[in-house]
C-alpha cells in the first residue's frame, strides 16, 4: 500500500471517537507497521507532565526498556529539544544513540506540535539501512499533524 492510500485511513482511524485517544494511537502504530514494510518498530512518545524526558505511549514492535528517556539523549531525545525531523540513515554512525534491538539498522523520528509546542513524537525504527525518503517524511508529518488535532 502507497503512503498516499494510507492517509485517509489514517484520518479514519483519528476520527473514530468512540475509541480512546491511545486505542487510536496503537491502531495508527499497527496500521503503519503492517502496511509499510520498512517500518518495524512504530510507536509514540510523549512529553512526560512537566518534566524534561519523553514517556512511551503505544508502540508496535519488540518491546524496549526506554519507557523514559531524558530531554537530549538518543535520537528522541534530542527531536525533543531541537523540534526538527531526525533521519536516521545508519543508526551505528550515531554517538548519541539509544539501541533498542540489534536487527535496527534506521530510524526516522518526527516531531507533534500542539499550539506550536513539541509535544512528543513518532518514532520509527527499520530493519533496512538507509530506506526514509522525503515521502516518508512529509507523510508522518501528515500524521503527527492529525494526532496533534486529536489531542486535547
Ligand atoms: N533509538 C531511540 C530510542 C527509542 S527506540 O528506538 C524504541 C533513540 O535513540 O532515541
């Protein structure tokens, strides 16, 4: 399925209000996981309350020990503080990295914005080296702006 196929199911599932805010988000994660074969880990995370660190929200994929991870470290880390997209093409060329599994070769992290506020982010690892393009990302940021309007 192209990206341009997944938009309005992405809006479907975001408009569907009889279902809570992070049974959306998983099924965003879930549809983008299944349908992207590149995609192999998919999830969110969220500014946690008032402090400086990220919190894990739904994700699909291996679990991972980085429920938390401060303002600055990792790739997630530093989108919270720099409020651009990061593309990973080769995560072993990274020093300010956080590996979740050794079968992760990539990862793409774009940044949420609630009334110009970065408010967290999706997060996307892959198994293939080198495989975002711009469509990639002008496609999450299509996404992160949905969620962003789903989120109080
Ligand atoms: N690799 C991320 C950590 C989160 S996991 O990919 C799920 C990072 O460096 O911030």
């Amino acid at each position: 399925m192209t990206l341009e196929t997944l938009k309005p199911k992405v809006e479907d599932i975001i408009k569907l209000s009889s279902a809570s805010v992070d049974e959306r988000l998983m099924n965003i994660c879930k549809l983008l996981e299944e349908h992207i074969s590149h995609y192999n880990w998919v999830g969110f995370y969220f500014k946690n309350g008032n402090k400086n660190e990220l919190k894990l929200g739904p994700y699909v994929g291996e679990p991972t020990d980085h429920t938390i991870i401060p303002f600055g470290k990792g790739i997630c880390g530093q989108v919270a503080v720099s409020n651009e997209n990061f593309v990973v093409p080769d995560v072993a060329a990274q020093d300010n990295y956080i590996a979740c599994s050794i079968t992760v070769k990539a990862e793409i992290v774009i940044p949420i914005f609630k009334n110009g506020k970065n408010i967290g982010q999706i997060d996307i690892d892959s198994n293939t080296p080198d495989p975002f393009t711009e469509d990639d990302e002008r496609f999450l940021e299509f996404v992160c702006e949905k969620v962003s309007r789903m989120i109080s």
